[in-house]
C-alpha cells in the first residue's frame, strides 16, 4: 500500500492511474454489454459501428470531466490565486512607497527653513511645519483645521477669500509659479513683512495647497536703510536733493491733470556760516535738525520739506487753486509762517572740554525764494526762478519773502 501511494504522489500519476483505470473498466463493460448482445444479435456489424461510435465519446465524457476536477481547475485556481497576491504585492510596493514619499516629504519640511503651510480648498490649515510655528507662534495642535485667514492681517483677507472661491470653481491661482511680498500676522498679533509663493496639487480629497513662506524682515530693513541713503539727508531724514527733484515730477504731473497751480519756495538759512565758524559743526547741525522739524511743522502732510544742501531747503506746496492770485495768496500765508518760525530763537547746547553741557540762545532767519507755477514750467526753471528770488530776498535785507517775477 506505501509502495502504491509512493508512486502517486503527483497530480499527473493520479491522472494516468485514473485514466488506466477508466480504460480498462470501460473495456470489460463494453466485452460484457458485446457478449449480451451477441447472445441477442447474429450480425454484429450494426453493434460493432455503434461500439465503435460510442467508444471515443464515452471516453471523452469520463476523462475530460476528471482532467478538468483534477488538472486544469486546480491550475486555473492557482493561476487566479496568483494573480490576486501579484495585485497586492503591487498595491503594497505603492502603499510603501507612498509612506516613504510621506516620511521623505515630512523631513523635509521639517527640516526646511522656510514655514510651510498646506491648505486645503476650504481654506483650512491642514499640515504645518516647525519653521511655521517659529515663525507664527502657533504651535501644530493649535492651528490644525483653523482657516487661514486667522495668519493675515484683516486687508487682507476678504482678498484671499475671493481668490480661493475663484480657484475652488476651476480657475488657476495667480501666484502658481510666481512669488508676492504681503504682511502675516502672528499669534501676538504683530505684523511682518514675507514674501510667499505657492503650489497647487489635486487628490481624491479634493485640491491642496502648499504655501512656502519666507520671513523678509532683515531684507526689507536693509532695503529701507539703502532707500534711505539714496533718497534721504543723513542729518535731517528730509527728502534730499535726488527725491526732491522725483516729487517735483510728481506735482507737476498733478498740476496737468488738475489745472491747479503749484508753489516752490527756496530757503537759505541767515547767519549759519559764523554759527559753524564760533562753535563748530557739530551745533551747526543741531541748528540745521531743528529747522527742519520747524519747516515740516508748518506745512501739510501731502507737501514736502527737503534739504537742498548745505544751508539750503526746498518747501513745495501742491494742489493749491486753479487761480494764480489765489494760490500766490495761500502761498504767501505759508511762507510768511515759516520765516517767522525759523526767526524764533534757538535754544542749542553745547558741550565744553570737561564734559559740561552749556545751552545758549541763537537767533537765525531765513530768505525765502517763492514761485508760483503749473505744468507749462519746466523743473528745471521752476527752481531756477526760485532760487533768483530767494536772492532777492538776501539782497533786500534778508529775512523776508520775494516772489519770483513780483519785482519785474
């Protein structure tokens, strides 16, 4: 019995074992059924054809069944079998590497300086890194699943709201590919400026959003600094000599648009140069800052005050009236108020070799150079005539006013 079992121990030497089986049954049935019938039958040969006939399809109707139980459907199960644990084998190479994109893309971010901030389409936070919560304040369990809005200051908000609806109904964010200097605002409250950019991705879920977000306090201070070296005196922080010709532009433009007129009036201060001379710069400087805290006193917020050089300084008025008498009137009251607070004395210190300080009082004017004009004028003779009447003025006694054209 071991030794029969031994030799059918694949699926292949079953199948002959079975088939010789059949083979040699169905031979002694069909010698049977003969020998019965020709007991019945003296001509055979109608038997035989039929025997002969019903041999293969008898054959084929018992093997075929037991192929089929015993080879093919076991390989067809193992075939489906495989397929199937080929399929998740995939699925899973894809779930990891997924988890490892995950883990990867969670280092980085991490790690990274810059705040990123994923949002979804509904506006909400839905992934925070490190550098946002040092640089919003916010640590990730506070902010998680809060709208964005709460990160920008109140101007800005109804702005990004409209966006996202826009984007949300199938359009494409304006700054994909591009970089914006805006203002964040933090957990306390403070604003800052940082320049953003942004990238946009589409899941089953819906589309996010990753911000990336770069704090540019430093750059915009160093930026602030250089403008102020180009386009401001050191001394006095007044618009120099390079914006005053910029807003003298600008106010004849203005001037062209509106058929108002405009004033200039060139100032040159009296007896600054013995001040110097007896105490020495450094008080002639502290003159110099107290004028122009005295000049920009005296005029609008919207006009300007610059320093020219030296002792000089440049007030222009803008937008005064469509009349000329009118706006030589408004600026003859301006003028008149400023020469009489530069006449006001001066209270200024000064400090001694052993450290002491003494404050002492000095009384300087100011000729004042004036003209009226509009946009029919070039910059370049509207200071000219300006500085022709502020000369006239030195030369009638100083500390007075001059018209450009008044005397002609």
């Amino acid at each position: 019995m071991k030794k029969l079992l031994a030799l059918l121990n694949t699926p292949a030497r079953v199948v002959i074992a079975v088939g010789l089986i059949i083979l040699g049954s169905e031979f002694l049935i069909m010698l049977l059924i003969e020998s019965f019938l020709h007991s019945l039958i003296n001509d055979l040969s109608l038997v035989k054809l039929v025997f002969e006939l019903l041999d293969p399809i008898a054959l084929t109707a018992i093997v075929s069944p037991t192929l089929y139980l015993l080879i093919f459907r076991p390989l067809n199960q193992q075939a489906k079998l495989e397929r199937q644990l080929d399929e998740i084998n995939k699925r899973k190479q894809v779930e990891d590497k997924l988890i490892e994109n995950e883990r990867h893309f969670r280092a980085v971010t991490e790690s990274a300086n810059d705040a990123i901030i994923t949002g979804s389409s509904a506006g909400n936070i839905v992934g925070w890194n490190a550098a946002a919560e040092r640089l919003f304040g916010y640590t990730e369990a506070e902010i998680i699943g809060q709208p964005l809005t709460v990160l920008m200051p109140e101007r800005f908000r109804n702005l990004h709201s409209a966006g996202l609806a826009r984007v949300v109904a199938g359009g494409t964010p304006h700054l994909i590919g591009k970089t914006a200097e805006v203002f964040g605002l933090r957990k306390d409250g403070s604003e800052f400026p940082l320049e953003l950019s942004l990238a946009q991705w589409q899941t089953a879920e819906g589309k996010f959003f990753n911000t990336f977000i770069r704090d540019i306090t430093s750059r915009k201070t160093a930026e602030e600094k250089i403008n102020n070296l180009a386009f401001y005196d050191t001394l006095t922080q007044l618009p120099n000599r390079r914006m005053l010709n910029d807003r003298l532009g600008q106010i004849m433009a203005a001037s062209k648009r509106s058929s108002h007129y405009a004033a200039l009036m060139f100032l040159d201060l009296d007896n600054f140069k013995p001040l110097n001379d007896t105490y020495g710069h450094g008080v002639g400087d502290l003159l110099l800052i107290e004028v122009a805290h005295r000049l920009t006193s005296c005029v609008r917020e919207v006009d300007t005050v610059a320093r020219f050089g030296g002792d000089e300084f440049v007030v222009m008025l803008g937008e005064l009236d469509a009349d000329k008498v009118e706006s030589t009137v408004q600026a003859d009251i301006v003028a008149e108020k400023i020469r009489s607070a530069l006449a006001d004395p001066y209270l200024l210190k000064i400090h001694q070799a052993d450290n002491a300080e003494t404050t002492f009082e000095h009384h300087c004017t100011a000729s004042i150079g004036v003209v009226v004009f509009n946009s029919k004028a070039s910059p370049e003779d509207v200071l000219k005539w300006a500085d022709v009447a502020m000369y006239q003025a030195k030369e009638g006694g100083r500390n007075l006013i001059r018209f450009y054209g008044e005397n002609a």
